[in-house]
C-alpha cells in the first residue's frame, strides 16, 4: 500500500499504468519512453519526475532486488529530457522490462527508510502492529480510510477467530475450512480469488534420487490433485502442473496435463530403474524404493496438503518423510539447499518474468539447482520476445517443457479469500484481489471513516 | 312496531350472529392454541433430533477413535505405522483436528501432527463408557471451543498408553448452521457449564468465538431446573424481539441443544389464519346481518302494511286498502283485513241509512206533535169562531188562542230554521242577572200552571258579559221549559247566578226525574230528546248559542233526583258603566 511503481501488471499478464500513464517503444527495441504523472508525489512531498525515478532505478539495480527483476538487468542507460519523461535504453530487447518496472519506486530518507509513491504512509512499526496513514496527495484520490492498523496473529485460525469476535474490520487471508464461516458471517462480506501462486512440492535437483526425469514425471502421476483441492481447498482451487499463471494471456491450455495414474508412476520408476526395498533396511519407515524427505512451514494447510501428498506417494512405494519448520528455519534450509524438497507456494504471476528467476539454471533464485536446457531456452525466448506471437510460443514450449521434465509436484492453484467488514464497501477488480484497491473503498453509509485493522 | 323490530333483531342475533359469534371465538381460540402447540411441538422435534444428531456425531467420533484404538492394541505395530494411521484418520476424518498416541507414562508415540502435539491427555471429564473421556469444553490456543477425547489402551490387560483426539468442534457447526426452522429460527448448542459452542445464526456466529456463556439463558436455567432429562420450551426477549424458544438436552454430554425462533414468525401461519378466520367470521356477520335486514324488511313489511290500513279505516277513511305482495299468512290476513273494510262500509252505509230513517221518523213525530196540537187548536177555534162569532168574550179568546200557537208554529218554524242557518248574535255588554230575572218573570204563570215552584238567585253584584239579549232569553226558555216539563208538580226549578272570578255562571237546576246517564253525553246532539215528544232541537240550538258566545254548556244528573245545566260566559272587560247603560 506505501509502494508503487511505474506500472502494475494485471491479471492477465499486461501492463497497466501506474505512476508512467502512458509509455512508447522505438522500432528496435531498444529505447522505451515513459511519461510520468505530472501529480504524483513522494511521500515526503516532493515531486515525481524523471530525475527521482532514475535514481530509484539505479537503487534497485545496485541492490538485491534485482535478482528478482530479470527485466532490469538489460538496462544500459536512464535518460530524463524533461522532468516528466524517462527513457530506458536496453543492451538489447527486453519482454521482462515492462514486467519488472512493477518495482517499487523510492526515495531515500531519514536513516534506512525508504519514501515511497502510494496512497498510504507507514507511520510507525512495531512487532505488534504496523501503523499506516492516508497520503493525502496522492494522485489518484485521498484515501477514504484514514488509517489501517496492520495485525499479525500466529495463525490464520487465531485471525479469523478475531475477526469473528469484531476486533478487526479487515482479514488479509481466511484458510479454506474456515472460508464457508466467514462466508455466512452477516457482518462481514468474503471476497475470494485465485491467488497466483502454485503449490508444490519443489524437488532438490541436485539430489542424485530426483536426476532422473522421469522419478519426477512419476511422482507428477502419483498425486492426486483434485482430491488436494478437496481436502486443502475445500474445492476453491485449480489443478495445477507447471509454474506458469492460467490466466495469463499466453497460456496455452492445450497441452496435456499429469493425470492422477499411480500405474503409470509405479512404471516410470520401474523403468528409472526407483525399486522397492527390503524392509528391513529402514526400520523408522515403511519399506520404500524411494524416500525423501520434504519441509515445509509449520501451519495446518501445509500440514493437511503434505499428508495427502504423503499418502499419495506411499501408494506406489515412495516414502516422503514430512518435517514441520518454523518459517525462519524454513527458509534457511531452502537457501542453504539443505532439503530434498519443499513443499512451498511460488509466485507465478501474473508477469512472465516470475518463472524466469524461479527456474532459469543461472537465477539466484533457483535454490533447487534445477537446470533443463530447454527450459532455459524457452526462457530466453520469453525475455527477448519481441512481440506477443513470440512470447506466446516461448510460454508454450516453457509449459511443454516443464512438463517433460518437471522440477516439482506442482499441485495446485488455491483460492484465498479476503474478509471485510459491512463498514466498508470494497471496490472489487474482475477476478482480482480487493486488498489492491483499498485506496479506493467506501464507507458504508452514515459510518464515519476511522482506523481498520 | 319498535317491539316487533326489536324482537326480529333479538331473533337474527340469537339465532345466527350470536352462535357465529361463539363459533368464531371458540374457533380462533382452538386454531391458536392449537398451531402453537403444534409449532412448540415441532420446534421441540426439531431441537430433540438436533440433539440426537449432535449426540450422533460426538458418538460416531468416540467410536472412530474407539475403532482406531483397537487397531493400535495389541498390534506391536511400528511407530512410524501407527504415526502414519493416525496421518490416515485425520485425513479421512476431518471432525478431528489432531490425533495422538501417548505411552503409559504419558510421552508422544506418534501423532497425526507433524511435530510435536498440542493436545493433552484429559485428566477430568464425562465419561464413555469405561475407558473413555471427554473433556469438558475448553478455549483453545485461538479462543476458540474445543474438546479431546482420550480412550486408555490397554496391552494385554494393562494400561499402555492413550489415544487422544482433539475434536473439531468448527466441523460441527457445519452441522448446526443446517439446522433452520423458517427463515429466522436457528439453533445453538450450550455446553454443561453454559459455553456456547455453535450458534447457527449468522449474525450471532462471532458469539461463539467471543465465548458467550449462556448459563443465564432461560431454557438452559429451564432445562437444568428440570433435571436435564425432558423438552422445554418458554418464549423469551431478546435483541429487542420476542422468541420462543425450545431446548433438548444431550444427557449424555450434559449439552443443551437450543432451537429459538422469532416469535412472529413461529406463529405467522397461525396468525394468518386466525386472521382468515375473522375475516370468514365477520364476512358471515355481516352477510347474516344483511340477509336478516332484508328478510326483517320482507317480514315486517305487511305489518306496516295492515297497520296503515288500520290507521286509515280507524280515520274513517273506509276505501283504504292493503296491499300484500307475499304468499304467506299475512297474505290472508290482508285479504280478510281488505274483506272485512268492505263489510264495513257496507255495515256503515246501511247504518247511515236507518239512522237517516230513524232521524226523518223523529222529524216527523216531532213535527207532527208541535205543529198538529197548534194546528189543532186554531181548527177548533175557526170551527167554534163560526157558530159564537157574536161573542166579544169568545172573539177575543179566539184572538189569543190563534196568537198564541201562530206563535208556536212560528217557534217550531225557528228552530228548524235555526239547525239548518244558525242565527247570528250580537253581542252587547248586558247584565246577566237583569236578563235572566226578564226570563223567570215571564215564564213563572207558566211554572205555576203545572204546579212547579221557580226561583231565582242572583250574584249580589252585576256581572257582566259580552252577550246577545234575545239568544240568551231562548237560552234561558228553552232550559226552563225542559226543567219545569221534567219535572212533576210540586218540584222546583231554580236559576242562580253567579260569578267566580273572571267568569259567570248561570245554573237551572230541578227536582225532576233526571236524565239516564247513557244519554246524557248525546243531549246536546241535533234531534236528541228524552222527551216523549218534539224535535228534540232545543239543546242543540241551546249549545250552539252558548258556543258562539264563547262560553261552555255542561250538564250534571242523577235519576229521580233532578238535573242541573251550568252555562259558564266570560266576564266582559269593558266598564261596568257602560253595560250599566246598554241593560
């Protein structure tokens, strides 16, 4: 809600104009001009122009951010003609810069803080809230809520049960089993939405047991995901089986998918060569011809979709032994490749850059050491698209690929569903997620504008 | 006819509206009563099979922990397969949150958790059976309601650990939320110490996770003053609305399943109809009211019909009939009412006819009585005149006698004359006493001669009146004349005068044979008489004088004692002087 960049990307992978309204690419490529809103202001109330957004490019370029920006890592140069117009020149065309102009736009201030762009101010912080005010010059309208007061609770079951009792006007996130209560809840209205990220379990490739592509396509076969959906979604959810966003407007939903065929996996590891065990070598497990273990963070939903993955691949001989980590732990371990899989979420969408930093074999954020030359091609043909037909093609091999050699049990697409008070009346984007636009909400009538949690 | 109304009125009422009326109360009172019992009674159906279900559900989940228990005993399994069937029951039962085996000193063999468990072995609480035990109703971590049940396993007879399963209560709203009676009535269930722990109403929902006690409730205090063991129901406010409310205990968990539902709507079908039932009620009033109108109107209508009649034939109007359109009784009483108007103008008619007879008869003798004793005389007289012509003495008696009944001829000539054209008066103040001693002079010879003794007493002072002299003189004759023929010689006749006050009075009184009192109210009728003989126009014209002087005539008698006519004239208001001067 603080941070804003020059563009968002929309449900459906295009780019929307934010703090640019308007933007033009030269015929190469090469050059991208974008103009700047003429009344849009930091928080510290200095002007947005060319020359402060140059400098929060070449931040973000300097820092680790841009690991997760692969968009910007082509930038050669920033010019500012005027202070309300910004050309980027590229070493060479770029499909992910639009993408990764997502980033967060910023001014430094006082000691490590950063002045940002968007409709509210962080006022204060502390581990038991985050206060934040209304910007009241923020260039799309002020705010009509003044203030939001940010909780956090231990668990989604403690929030929800929070926001039951009243104490809180605004619930961020509702685990599935507890979706239908807040749904039938009179004071509060439930807005749900396919969240873009996939679950999965995340194979450690590195591991001599998941070389073999064809272990992983095994185990692809081995998961029933629809009986995921029900279990850990109550049914709010879609399969999933690559890291890509079905709503993006180059998926191709065409290709084949993973079936839920435990035959088919018992062959593939058959035919890897994955047998089963005698027993008594592994006296703290069932007897296996292939066991891992998998981490995940400790919460119930993980817990409940781990189990039914557990189950799942215990059914044709793989013992996938669980452990529970703080999240802390959790990512560590991840950092350290001290796993041999994850079961974890990871963002897909909605811009196309998102699979490119997760599974390109160079990306600083490919922990797992997975690396499909193919894939990597696919990639590349993705960042250096230069109009949609080639970037519709790079998406199609990507998928193709990843489902050839898969670097994890992609498992599903949940649904979240974010809870609000009958004070407000949310503006709901098509499909989208009401938290984007709380600048924009309306008190409901005759109830004065006040803090929200 | 107010009585006959009256009592058609009283007839419609006693016969339709009061009994429709009756039925209409009765009617509302069983029809509400009896909705309501048989709302109450299955909101109570609905709270007891609530209760069982809900009874059901904690016990189904007691014997799947039961089940899972006796897979565990005695089975030497590994931990890792008894960690991975516990996996397998939460997994497939959902109604449990976490499940875990403990050993007899109380350490986690395995748990469907991965890590370490949350839940504890119950030490206290209701127990199933012998080695089960439920925990009383606990806030969580998330202040939330949850329950454990743990069962003791045993290992060839003894003690070897427990299994314990914390039960997810959020499953079991799931349960009560479905529980709806109309599109208000919900239910709630209340654990032993009064903790809510599902509430199916939406709005109510958050009470729940607030931890509402509801031990205050009153089918709780209800239901726990009556021992737990049967249905209640009681209606209750709250939030401003009334409720009725019906409660069913779970015995078995010491719970109190709770169904309550607006009151307006619990009885809406029983309002309604209970308002269909006015309106049928008061329709089949008004409906009766109506037709009693129309129908007392069709009834009373003859009624009025023959009482108009009766009205018009008792005012002498005889071709007054009715008419009666009906087919009935009155119908034939018309007919004879119009049959019987016909008889009587005939019966009127031939009366008129005899009395016109009986009148000309009367006439006749009358005539014939006063004119042939006169005519009679002056015969005599000119047949005697002719052979005595020569005697003065006779001539001059022949002169007197002629005179005389030329006079009575001329008087009966008068009279008759008078009935048919009464004679004007004129009136002139006069004395009355003055007037009537003229009267008592002149006609004492005559008194004398048939041996009646006439007298007169006069008010000392003159009284005065507005009178004609010549009528009151034919007065005054005309009622002494009949005194003195009523009465036998040696009788007396006696005129008084006297004044009292504004008036005057004039009494002729005798001592004759008295007027019968069936005839005394006809005297002064035209040809009335109590003579033998005459017209009998002597009171008439007598009366009519007296009227037309404004004055009264009345008449007082008694048999054999004598009669007595009191004439009564206003005193005249003009000067005693001046009528001083006209006497």
């Amino acid at each position: 809600l603080s941070f804003e960049g020059l563009i968002a990307i929309g449900r459906d992978g295009r780019p929307q104009p934010r703090l640019a309204e308007s933007w033009s690419v030269s015929p190469d490529g090469l050059a991208w001009t974008f103009h700047l809103r003429p009344n849009a202001f930091f928080h510290d109330g200095s002007p947005i122009d060319s020359t402060a957004v140059k400098a929060s490019l070449e931040q973000t370029l300097g820092s680790s951010a841009r690991d997760f920006s692969p968009g910007l890592l082509d930038i050669i140069g920033v010019d500012t003609p005027s202070p309300d117009q910004l050309i980027i020149r590229l070493k060479t065309r770029s499909a992910f810069l639009l993408d990764d102009l997502v980033v967060s736009v910023t001014k430094p201030g006082p000691g490590k803080q950063l002045i940002a762009t968007g409709p509210y101010v962080t006022s204060s912080t502390s581990p038991a809230d985050v206060v934040m005010k209304a910007f009241p010059r923020y260039y799309r309208g002020v705010p009509t809520i003044e203030q939001i007061v940010w909780k956090s609770y231990p668990t989604a079951r403690t929030s929800w049960a929070a926001m039951m009792r009243g104490e809180i006007d605004f619930l961020y996130e509702v685990t599935p089993d507890a979706r239908d209560f807040m749904t039938g809840e009179a004071s509060v209205e439930a807005f749900s939405f396919l969240r873009n990220y996939v679950h999965g379990v995340v194979f450690n490739s590195r591991r001599p047991m998941f070389k073999d592509a064809r272990v992983r396509r095994a185990l692809n076969y081995a998961v029933d995901r629809s009986a995921i959906i029900d279990g850990v979604f109550k049914g709010h959810g879609v399969p999933a089986y690559t890291p890509t966003w079905p709503q993006h407007w180059a998926y191709d939903t065409s290709l084949p998918t993973y079936s839920y065929d435990p035959g088919r996996a018992i062959a593939l590891l058959n035919a890897a060569g994955v047998t089963l065990n005698s027993p008594s070598s592994a006296p703290k497990g069932p007897p296996a011809r292939l066991r891992f273990k998998c981490i995940f963070p400790a919460s119930l939903l993980w817990e409940r979709m781990s189990l039914l993955v557990q189950r799942n691949l215990s059914q044709i001989g793989v013992d996938m032994q669980l452990e529970s980590l703080p999240l802390d732990e959790f990512n560590r371990r991840i950092a350290t490749g001290d796993f041999d899989a994850v079961l974890m979420d990871l963002i897909v969408g909605n811009a196309t850059s998102r699979p490119y930093f997760f599974w390109y074999s160079t990306s600083r954020q490919n922990p797992w050491g997975y690396h499909d030359d193919m894939v990597d091609q696919a990639l590349d043909h993705l960042r250096y698209a230069a109009n949609d037909d080639a970037t519709r093609a790079a998406f199609r091999d990507l998928q193709s690929q990843m489902l050839n050699d898969p670097p994890a049990v992609f498992l599903a697409f949940g649904e979240t569903t974010r809870v609000v008070s009958k004070r407000f009346q949310p503006t709901t984007p098509p499909g989208g997620d009401i938290f984007r636009t709380i600048s924009e909400w309306q008190l409901a009538g005759g109830i004065p504008a006040g803090s929200t949690n | 006819l107010k009585h006959i109304t009256s009592r058609i009125v009283l007839l419609v009422a006693a016969a339709a509206i009061l009994p429709l009326l009756a039925y209409g109360a009765v009617s509302i009172y069983s029809l509400r009563r009896g909705t309501q019992t048989s709302v109450i009674s299955g909101n109570i159906n609905v709270a007891k099979r609530a209760a069982q279900e809900i009874g059901l559900y904690i016990n189904t989940n007691v014997k799947i922990l039961q089940t899972l228990a006796s897979d565990l005993e005695d089975t030497n399994l590994q931990p890792w397969q008894q960690d991975r069937i516990l996996k397998n029951y939460v997994l497939q039962f959902p109604e449990f949150r976490e499940i875990t085996l403990y050993d007899a000193t109380g350490a986690q063999v395995a748990s469907s958790r991965v890590g370490a468990s949350k839940v504890q072995i119950p030490q206290k609480g209701t127990p199933f059976g012998t080695d089960v035990t439920m925990s009383p109703i606990a806030v969580d971590d998330d202040l939330l309601p949850t329950s454990v049940v743990g069962i003791r396993l045993l290992n060839a007879g003894q003690a070897s650990g427990w299994l314990v399963g914390q039960i997810n209560l959020e499953e079991m709203w799931h349960m009560v939320d479905l529980i709806r009676i109309g599109q208000q009535g919900f239910a709630l269930v209340v654990a032993s110490e009064g903790q809510l722990i599902a509430h199916g109403d939406p709005n109510e929902k958050a009470r729940v996770a607030r931890g509402d006690n509801l031990k205050d409730n009153p089918l709780v205090q209800l239901i726990h003053r009556q021992g737990d063991k049967e249905p209640v129901s009681t209606e209750f406010p709250e939030g401003g609305r009334q409720f009725l409310g019906v409660a069913a205990p779970l015995s078995i968990l010491g719970w109190t399943v709770i169904v309550q539902q607006p009151r307006a709507e619990a009885f809406q079908v029983a309002d309604q109809l209970q308002q269909q039932l006015i309106v049928v009620v008061v329709f089949a009033l008004l409906f009766t009211i109506a037709v009693g109108y129309v129908w007392g109107r069709s009834f009373v209508r003859p009624i009025f019909e023959l009482i108009r009649g009766t009205a018009a034939v008792g005012e002498g109007h005889l071709d007054e009939r009715v008419t009666i359109e009906s087919k009935d009784e009155f119908k034939q009483l018309g007919d004879s009412f119009n049959s019987m108007a016909d008889k009587l103008v005939e019966l009127t008619d031939d009366v008129r006819k005899k009395e016109r007879q009986a009148m000309f008869g009367r006439m006749a003798a009358g005539l014939v009585h006063d004119l042939s004793h006169p005519v009679q005389n002056i015969g005599n007289s000119c047949k005697l005149i002719v052979r005595v012509f020569d005697d003065p003495e006779y001539r001059q008696t022949f002169t007197r006698t002629i005179d005389r009944e030329i006079d009575t001829l001329k008087r009966v000539l008068d009279d008759l004359r008078n009935v048919a054209r009464p004679a004007a008066v004129e009136r002139f103040p006069l004395d009355i006493n003055r007037s009537v001693a003229d009267i008592v002079e002149s006609m004492r010879g005559f008194a004398e001669e048939s041996g009646i003794a006439l007298d007169a007493k006069f008010s000392p002072e003159p009284v005065i009146i507005e009178g004609d002299v010549f009528a009151l003189g034919r007065v005054y004759r005309n009622l002494i004349t009949n005194a003195i023929q009523a009465t036998e010689s040696g009788g007396r006749v006696t005129v008084t005068t006297l004044r009292d006050r504004d008036k005057v009075e004039v009494r002729i009184t005798d001592t004759g044979s008295g007027i019968p009192p069936e005839r005394l109210a006809a005297i002064f009728d035209d040809f009335v008489t109590t003579k033998k003989r005459g017209l009998g126009l002597g009171l008439a014209i007598t009366r009519r004088i007296v009227e037309q002087l404004e004055g009264t005539i009345a008449v007082t008698s008694e048999v054999g004692k004598g009669t007595t006519f009191t004439m009564c004239f206003p005193m005249a208001l003009r000067p005693v002087a001046v009528a001083a001067a006209a006497g």
